[in-house]
C-alpha cells in the first residue's frame, strides 16, 4: 500500500503564501481552500501586516492546528507590495514552485495539483495560469484547447495584440521558485500594476504554461479589498504603461505603432468621457501618476487638443462611444496589488 507520505515525496514542495492586512471577514475560507488541496507537499506561509480587526486570531487558529501553517508577523506595518515581496522573501529553500494566495480569494481543490503538473512538462515554463472565476464570470480565455505551452514573448504578442489576458491575479498563477528567488523585489515596487509587471519582465526569460480548467477565484471588485483604484477604470492605463515598457521588444515596429496609435486614442476618448462625468481630482491624480511612470504628462498643454479631438469623437459618435465606454467598464479586472 502505497502511504500519503510517500505519494508526497515523489511531489514536488510548493510555498503558498497569503500575505495579508485586515481581512478578518476572508481570510477563514482563503486558509480552508488551501488545506483542502488535493496535493500535499506543500508549506503555508501566512504573513501578518500589523491587522488590527482580528484576522491575525483567526490565522493563529489555523497554524495552531496544522503544522504545514506558519504564522509570520511584520516588525512594522508595510505598503501592500512590500508585505507581498516581504512574504515571497520567506518561501522554504526547499521549494520547486511558489503560489500566492491573496487572503480575499480562494483556489479550487485540485489548483496546486494542475498547475504543478504543466510546469513539470517543462522546465522552461517559468509561470503557469489557468481560468480562473472573476465573481461568478470565467476569465482567462484566448487560447485553444490544447495550447498548455507558450513561449514568453508568444505570450506577450498575443496579450498586446488581442483581447486575450492569461494573467489573471496572483491568486492565479503558480511560479517557479527559482524565478521567485532571483527577484529579490519580486513585485515592482510603484508600478501601477505590479502582478502585470513583474510577469512581463519574467516572461522575457522564461516560457509561460497554462491550465485550461477554473483553479481559482477571485471577489469581484466590490467585494474585493483592493476595489477603491478599480472605480478609476485603470484598465486603458495598465495596458498602454505594458505596452510603452515591453511592446517594442516583442511588437514588430508595424504592430506597435498601430496598436499604440489606437490605444492612445481610446484613452484620450476615455479621459474626454471622463471629463464630462466631471471626475473627482483623485481619479486626476490617479492618471496622472500611472502616466508618469512611462515619462508621460496630464498637463493641459499637452492634452488639451487631444481631449477635445476626444469630445469631437464623443458628439459625433455618441452611441458608440457610450457603448465602448461601458464595455471598458464592465470589463474590468481586479488589481490585487495597488
């Protein structure tokens, strides 16, 4: 008879990782999906951000009782990103493969299982997506059926190119460990995006693997603890913030100038909706921001004439803009780190 410690030895050791800060009212089911793994070779590691509303009792109670938990608590309280680069820093030496876990979300009994198992395919395969629930509305779809392997700039080209993201958050993706531990600041620290950025650039280095079954899911933005920057619609600003730091590099210049011309022009028609909605100076400085960081400016000299092309667009086409605009809308994804 074949024991489960021994089933285990032949597995693969994979961190998971919950960095989390106030989550009192998720945190119990996003600890429970993870116990209820298929797979068993794996450490827990929940990491504690100064909570103040009792989810450090309730992470306390799990690891009491399980001996795979680890509790770890910060010295200081930390910005999101540095908590989530602060826990990534403490994954066992030990480990082939690191999942993060946000402590909002869940993932499905099978998830370590099926991610591992296409990573194991290859060792080219830096990350591994899958579908995943967004609410109650699939995401992640764009490949064919059979597609389980890309190579990373394939992947870049046809997230650049299409409506097709195969990122989802990292309550999503299974990482290879030794590409966690050369990223001693595994999230980019004030990016905008950091989940996004931090694929892209390992995606220039290694390949990208897929699970074409639901592994996760993720609260949709109003129940999400990270829903205040999704009332921004950061959605054109992330993608075109991708495409000014990566899109040269995998884009032939034809492609990218063509995408960057049309993206731009949406945006500016975004920024023009916007404007007419008279949005609060958060949402201004929000942009603005974003914008900076590719070296970019929302001052009015600058602008301006691209805004009013926007309204130019918005009278003449009215119904199609609106309809665009709550396309954009709807179509949002949750951050989950910003």
């Amino acid at each position: 008879m074949i024991s489960e410690a021994m089933v285990q030895r032949h597995e693969p050791r994979v961190s998971v990782v919950t960095p989390f800060y106030n989550t009192v009212q998720y945190i119990a089911e996003a600890i429970e999906s993870v116990l209820a793994q298929s797979y068993g070779n794996f450490e827990y590691l929940l990491v504690n951000n100064k909570s103040t509303d009792g989810s450090r009792d309730v992470a306390q109670k799990y690891a009491s009782q399980d001996s795979r938990i680890k509790l770890i608590d910060n010295d200081t309280f930390v910005s999101q990103t540095d908590n989530y680069n602060g826990a990534l820093r403490q994954v066992g030496t030990d480990s082939k493969y690191v999942k993060v876990v946000q402590a909002d979300d869940l993932i499905f009994p099978d998830c370590l299982r099926s991610l591992v198992a296409v990573a194991e395919r290859d060792e080219r395969i830096g990350l591994v997506s899958s579908y995943y629930l967004n609410g109650v509305e699939p995401r992640g779809k764009g490949l064919p059926h059979d597609t389980w392997h890309l190579s990373g700039n394939e992947t870049c080209r046809l997230m650049l190119t299409s409506e097709c993201f195969v990122l989802g958050t990292p309550s999503v993706v299974l990482y290879r460990a030794d590409v966690v531990r050369a990223r001693p600041a595994f999230y980019p620290e004030g990016h905008p995006n950091p989940d996004t950025g931090a694929a892209y650039e390992i995606l220039r280095d290694h390949d990208f693997g897929f699970v074409h079954q639901i592994e996760s899911f993720c609260r949709t933005q109003d129940e999400s603890i990270t829903s205040k920057r999704e009332s921004y619609n950061p959605a054109p600003l992330d993608y075109l913030i991708t495409l000014e730091q990566h899109g040269r590099r995998v884009l032939s210049r034809e492609d990218f100038e063509r995408v960057s011309t049309r993206k731009w022009d949406y945006y500016y028609r975004f920024l023009a909706f916007s404007a007419l909605r008279n949005r609060e100076p958060a949402f201004w400085d929000f942009h603005r921001a974003g914008l900076a960081t590719i070296g970019r400016t929302l001052e009015l000299s600058e602008t301006v004439p691209k805004v009013l092309q926007g309204f130019g667009r918005l009278i003449s086409q009215p119904t199609a803009t609106l309809r665009r605009a709550k396309a954009s809308l709807a179509g949002r994804r949750k951050p989950p780190l910003s």
